[in-house]
C-alpha cells in the first residue's frame, strides 16, 4: 500500500524566491512518484514524474523534484518563484502493479507575494 | 486534440434529484477514473475502471454508480442526490494504472 504527506498546506513565498514544496511517501515496493498543479477553476496537470530512473527529475515551467529513498522524499523546488506559480501543488504516488492506484496527497497551496 | 471533456461545466441540483456527470475521453486511454475535490481534503477516488466493460469501488464510492460500455466514456450517476455530494468533480484517464493521469475541467456540482 501506498500514502503520501504533504507538508504544509499552504506556502507563501516572495517573487524570485526559492520555491520549496515538501513531499513524503509510503510504500512497500519501489514507487512512481507525481507532481500535478492545479491553477483556479481548473485540473489538474502533471509537473513532472518519478519512474526509478534518474532521481533528480526536472519537469515543466522550471521545477524539479529529487527523489530520496533514504528520506521517502520527494520534495518539488523551483529557484525562483514567478506570480503564475501561485496555484495547487499535489504530490501522488503509486507503484507498477495492476493493484495500484495513484493515491493523492491533500495539497499545498502556493502564493506569491510581490 | 480535446483530451478530456466533461458536462456540464457546472449545476445546480434539488436533494433527491438523480443526475449523471459525463465524460469523454479521445486519447484511447484504458483507464478512468472519477474524483471529489473538497476543501481541505484534496482529490478523493469514486469509481475507477481499468478498461472498457469493468469498474471498481474508490475511497468514497456510496451514493455513486458509474458505467464503462466503450473505451471513450464514463458517465458517473448520483441515483438521488444528498447536500454532501455538493463539490467539485474530476474525470482522469490514463494508459495504464500507473501511468500519469490527464485529467477534464471538472463540474462543479451544489446539491441544495
């Protein structure tokens, strides 16, 4: 079985500041690993994946997530914030079994201030 | 390339009113899925198939049933609707269960 756990379910940081979204997971076998953002009024829309190949994954609109086994973390970065970050961030995990099903974390929501 | 529809955009329902969600899909994805989103407890899983022909029971599948006949839609039904069926809805397709999920613009759904 899989769960996941943000941390925060709310950021706030200045523009040009460093974007830090924090993700942990659990799982009993080796797992795939999402983030998916949610702008208002809208679905969500995958950042960027985790399949077990590199563990620094780089996805779009400049973020990047680095799996770390040792931590079960699978936290989501950006080195500067822009105003059209502001959104829903959530993390999801799952693993390759036909039993698995991608479970969702509960969210962050990320502002921007000027 | 539309991806994933859904209708309608939004409703307004009376208690006890049956309603059915539709979606759409036109990626040829094997499996959809049905989600809630409500405040504070992010996206919560309904009803799920795996391909064309077979459902499954998600986290919070009572007061719902869906329907798979074709690869393409999966209408979800609240068979007489209550005020807590009142959010927001999701329809997501993938290739396969452990695929990343592309998902519609939801429905938003208020159940006086």
């Amino acid at each position: 079985a899989q769960s996941v756990t943000q941390l925060g379910s709310h950021v706030s940081v200045s523009e040009g500041a460093l974007v830090l979204l924090r993700c942990n997971y659990s799982s009993s076998v080796p797992p795939y690993l999402f983030w998916y953002v949610q702008y208002p009024n809208q679905g969500l829309q995958l950042l960027l994946k985790y399949t077990s190949a590199a563990t620094l994954v780089k996805g779009i609109n400049g973020f990047e997530a680095e799996f770390k086994k040792s931590e079960t973390s699978f936290h989501l970065t950006k080195p500067s914030a822009h105003m059209s970050d502001a959104a829903e961030y959530f993390c999801a995990v799952t693993a390759y079994s036909s039993a698995s099903k991608i479970i969702f974390g509960s969210g962050t929501r990320l502002s921007i201030r000027p | 390339i539309a991806g994933i529809t859904q209708a309608p955009t939004s409703q307004i329902l009376a208690a006890g009113r049956r309603m059915t969600l539709r979606c759409t899909q036109d990626m040829r994805h094997n499996a959809m899925y049905w989600y809630r989103q409500d405040l504070g407890l992010g996206l919560r899983l309904i009803h799920y198939s795996n391909t064309a022909g077979t459902t499954g029971k998600g986290e919070v599948p009572d007061g719902y049933s869906v329907s798979r006949a074709n690869t393409d839609d999966f209408p979800l039904t609240l068979a007489s609707a209550v005020p807590s069926q009142t959010s927001v809805y999701f329809c997501a397709s993938s290739a396969g269960d452990w695929d990343e999920q592309f998902f519609g613009p939801g429905t938003r759904l208020t159940v006086l």
